[in-house]
C-alpha cells in the first residue's frame, strides 16, 4: 500500500513540473503547423484554419493580425526560420510574401493591410519537387 501511495505523489509531482514546459513550448509555437514559431504580438484566428492531408504531403494554412510592422514580422522570421531548419528562399515585396523551405515543404508568409493593423497569412504545402 505505501509504494502505491509513493507512485501516485511520484506522479502527482512529475506532472507539476512536466505541464508548465510543455505550455511555455507550446505558447511558442503555432499550433497548426507545429514547426513554425507563432511570432509575439500576433493572434492567431482559429476560425480561419485549413488542414488537408493528402498523400503527398500536408496543405495547412492560418491567419494571424497584430498591431506590428510588416518589417518587424519580416525580419523576426527572417531570423527565426533559417535557426530551425527553414531555408529562405525569396521575398517578393511587390506581393508582400516571403518564401521558405524545408525538406519536402514550402511555407509561405503574406502580408495584408487589415483595419486596426497586419494580417499575416500562413501557407505550407508540399514543394512541387
């Protein structure tokens, strides 16, 4: 009876400090793509979420707004993705949108003027190769 009630406090305990690591990781991350840092200052609208699985790979897509500059998302990626295995691949500013790509995956990133800040459209789907 004692180990028993030594594992249930053993658990109980773990779990105490297990639970706040994995929500300060997952506050870092977007939660539909996984391997893409959600960037402080901006929102996620959940409601604007597609997922697609397909056998050639996943087609995702999300909106994020803030009250940020458009540069200011721009050079925070531009600096976070290549640290966790993205490749830049281009910026287009005439269309607003930067490009990335990681192994099978191309992740886009567009800009949009909306009322009260930016939107920022999130893509990922797989690289055409």
């Amino acid at each position: 009876m004692k180990n028993i009630k030594f594992l249930f406090i053993f658990l109980f305990i773990g779990t105490l400090f297990i639970t706040p690591l994995n929500v300060a990781l997952a506050d870092d991350f977007a939660d539909l793509m996984g391997d893409v840092p959600l960037m402080p200052n901006l929102v996620e609208d959940l409601d604007q979420r597609l997922v697609f699985d397909k056998a050639g790979g996943r087609i995702l897509e999300t909106m994020t707004h803030g009250t940020i500059s458009q540069k200011e998302v721009q050079d925070f990626y531009e600096q976070t993705l290549p640290e966790i295995g993205w490749q830049f691949v281009s910026l287009n500013e005439m269309d607003r949108e930067l490009i990335f790509s990681k192994e099978t995956e191309i992740l886009e990133i567009k800009f949009s003027t909306i009322q009260n800040g930016l939107g920022v459209k999130f893509s990922l789907y797989p690289s055409p190769n």
